[in-house]
C-alpha cells in the first residue's frame, strides 16, 4: 500500500506552494483525507499516509532553500518506495524457514504477500496442497479474492480446494499451520485483515495449529483496538438490525358473512407461495451490513510476523 500511497503524495510535494513545513504537512494531511473519503476500506492506506507524513517530518536536511528541501523529500520518497517494492521478496525468503517440506496451509482471502511467499516456496518443491478459505454466500466481495487465490496458485501447478467458513473446523486438523495476509499490524500486536482472521485464529489455536501472517514493515499501523468496535471502519449501520414492515391488520368477519371466501383467499396464497419461492441470496442492502475487516488479538494465535528489517 505504501509505494503507490507515495506515488499519489508526491505531487503535493512536488506541486505546493507552501513555504514552511507546517503549510506542507497540512496539505498533506488534507490530500490525505481526500483519499480515505474514496477508500471503502482506508485502514492500510491511512497506515501509508502517516508513515510518509512522518518520513516528510523527521527527514534530515542540509538544503538552503526550501524548495531545495522539496526536491529532495521528493528523490528520497521515491527511493523508499523502489525499496518497499522488494519488501515482499524478503518475506517470501524469510518464510521457507517455517515452510517444512509438503506442507498443508490453509489461507485466507487474497494477499499480495502471501501470493509471493506461497509460490516462491512451490518452486522448492515444498507445498503438498493449499486450502483457500472461502465465504459461503458467493456475493460477498471477499469471494472474488479466494477464486483469485485458487485461480492463481492451480495455474501455478499447486493443488489447491476452496474451503467454505463454516468447514474452517472441519479442515484444520489436515493443515499444519494458517498463512495469512495483514492489513495492518497495530501497536497491540494484534492484526487487522479480511473478516474471517479472527474465527480461524481462534480455531487454530484451538487445534494447537501455528497461525503466521505476513506484513511489510510499513504495514504497522498506530492504532490500539480493544475491540472490533474500535476499528475506523466501524460504523453504526454494521451488522444492525433492519426496521421490520409493519404487519397487515387481519380483517375481521361477522358470524353471518360465509368462512368460505377467507379459506379459498389463504388457499390461494399458500399455492401462489409454493410456485415461486424466491431464491436465497443476501441482497446489496444485507451485503453492505457485513464488515470487510476484523480484528485478531495476538494473545488468540500462535502468530508470528514477517517483516524486513
């Protein structure tokens, strides 16, 4: 997330017209802003923002001028980004330490980095299979990821079975350890990443399986959640109640009106009923109800998280 957030920031560096640091770093703040207003999901992207915000803040300078100093944040940005990009390389060879020889994972979602490290360890001949856990309403956005995830890694010659939530149990005495992605790390060792993370760390830990993520150093984010209500993309309409129509007042007959019509009325209904029973899907309303994300307390997993230093 961090090169291309880089990218987007800087042209307000390049482009300002401001004259101290302070004028910078506010239209920083604000050409950030307008981002996150544009990200459904902003948590990795805000974790972007700070962490070149800050890299603009504390940069060492010797310029004269304060275009000068412009210039450079703009040249030393763009040499960290390039350096980020290899980030993933790193991890992929850091992991094929924990990655045994015909090993079983299970993962979750689609993840960039763990695309990188899976299929760097299959070119060492040491995955026997991947299962790739899957929501069971085909939907649900996370869906697309997991079909990308199996796509991906049976082109790569990897077998691999896409495995619904609710057989996450039922499978995780076959695996040897869960692999996942992160969005963000935050600063109580937990992990923010695709709903779902949360439930396979608490059944991995529950079968005494290893639960690994991955995350690029510039992933650590500066947020303490103690809940998954304390996550900024948290909102009042997630997983709330719909307001139920009111229900028809039921007519009421006098002794002397015949029963017959009531009872043909309800026969007819019952057969119009059972010719078109709708099929069961979640709408777009029930879909957007649902959250993207979700948070893993460290102390639920056996975790461990690869980064370059």
């Amino acid at each position: 997330m961090v090169p291309p957030v880089c990218y987007l920031l800087f042209p307000v560096v390049d482009g300002s017209s401001a004259g101290t640091m302070f004028e910078l770093v506010q239209a920083l703040n604000d050409d950030a802003e307008v981002l996150k207003r544009r990200t459904p999901n902003p948590i990795g992207l805000n974790a972007g923002c700070e962490l070149f915000i800050a890299f603009v803040t504390l940069f060492p300078h010797e310029s004269e001028s304060f275009a000068g100093l412009k210039t450079e944040l703009v040249h030393q940005g763009r040499k960290y980004a390039a350096e980020a990009l290899t980030f993933r390389d790193k991890i992929a060879e850091l992991t094929l330490g924990f990655i045994k020889d015909d090993s079983v994972i299970l993962t979750h979602s689609y993840s960039r980095v763990v695309m990188k490290a899976l299929l760097h360890a299959h070119k060492t001949k040491r995955i026997s299979s991947i299962y790739a856990r899957s929501p069971a309403s085909d939907q649900l956005m996370h869906m697309r990821h997991r079909l990308k995830t199996y796509e991906t890694l049976t082109a790569a010659g990897i077998p691999c079975t896409v495995v619904l939530d609710s057989a996450v149990a039922y499978v995780m005495d076959r695996v040897d350890f869960v692999l996942v992605g992160s969005e963000a790390v935050v600063e109580s060792g937990g992990l923010i990443n695709a709903v779902g993370s949360n439930q396979m760390a608490i059944i991995a830990k529950a079968a005494s399986k290893p639960f690994y993520a991955l995350a690029e150093s510039y992933k650590f984010h500066r947020l303490f959640p103690l809940s998954q209500y304390d996550l900024p993309t948290h909102n009042s309409t997630i997983l709330s109640l719909p307001t139920l129509p009111q229900r028809p007042a039921v007519p009421r007959f006098s002794g002397s009106e015949p029963a017959t019509s009531t009872s043909a009325a309800h026969e007819a209904a019952a057969s119009a009923s059972r010719t078109s029973t709708p099929e069961m899907k979640m709408d777009a309303e029930q879909i957007s109800r649902n959250p993207s994300v979700d948070y893993t307390r460290r102390v639920l997993s056996f975790w461990n998280t690869q980064f370059p230093y």
